[in-house]
C-alpha cells in the first residue's frame, strides 16, 4: 500500500469517526434526554421539611403566572421558570438558594452544578418528588426497579 493510500484510509477512519460523533451528539439533541447526577455537594442546603410544600398549581409569588413553576427547595417559594419571567433563575442569583424542582416535570436542578438531579436516587430528594408526584398525579410514584428485577410474565 502507498503512503498516499494509507494517508487517505487514515484521513477516511478519522473523518467517519468525527460524523458519528456529530450524529450521536444530534441525537442526543433531539431527545432532549440528560443523564442526571446522582450526587451533589449542594444537598446540605435543603430545606429540613421537603415533605409539606405549596400545591403544585400555586402561582409565582412575583408575576402570578401559573404555569412553568419552581419551588425552592431551600426556602419553599414558587418561582416562574426562565421560559417565562425567569423569577427563579433571579432568585437563586439574589439568594444563592441553588436547588429547586420543577413543577411541569418534577426534574429537579442544581444551579450551582449547572445539572438535573436524580430526584427518585438522592435520599435526600425522594419526599419532595413524592410530594409533588401526589400532587400531579394523585397516586404515589411508583417504585423505580432495576432491569434485573423485571420479570416476563408466566406463560404456562
């Protein structure tokens, strides 16, 4: 093989390689899927009782707007997203208060850590999404598994 052949078969795998990348990042652009932490150095700040928090239909405490809402999780306020008027963003730039969840898809953010959190992983998490789920949905959540515990159904 000459080197000209080698150099474009070397060029080529570099070249398919960067596509695939590209394509795999569009992808994931897409689905709008995130990998939330399952830790974060900020759960200190949490408010001690995440179990009684304002009905998830309460308004923003600035603008009135009902919908796109957040709670603090440090200081329980209900604040509109930054899809709206941003009044959470400013709040957590004002307090410094970094943990909140949303109450459209109970995700919950770290600011300071610029990521969601596993809200059903964190002990710490788990009575502010359960919270919230029986507020949405009026059923606890259910029991998140493992693969390994899902079973096929008995077909005999």
């Amino acid at each position: 093989m000459s080197a000209s052949t080698r150099g474009f078969s070397s060029s080529a795998s570099a070249s398919s390689a960067m596509i695939l990348e590209e394509v795999d990042d569009l992808i994931g652009a897409e689905s709008g899927w995130v990998e939330a932490k399952t830790s974060c150095d900020h759960l200190h700040t949490l408010s001690f009782d995440l179990y009684h928090i304002p009905h998830i239909d309460t308004p923003c405490n600035i603008c009135q707007h009902t919908r796109e809402n957040w709670i603090c999780l440090i200081c329980k306020d209900i604040l509109c997203s930054r899809f709206v008027n941003k009044h959470m963003f400013n709040h957590y730039q004002e307090t410094g208060h970094c943990l909140a969840l949303s109450y459209s898809d109970l995700s919950v953010w770290c600011f300071n850590c610029d990521a969601y959190l596993d809200a059903e992983f964190i002990t710490q998490l788990r009575p502010i999404h359960e919270s919230a789920y029986l507020f949405k949905f009026g059923v606890r959540p259910p029991i998140r598994g493992t693969i390994s515990q899902v079973r096929e159904p008995d077909r005999s």
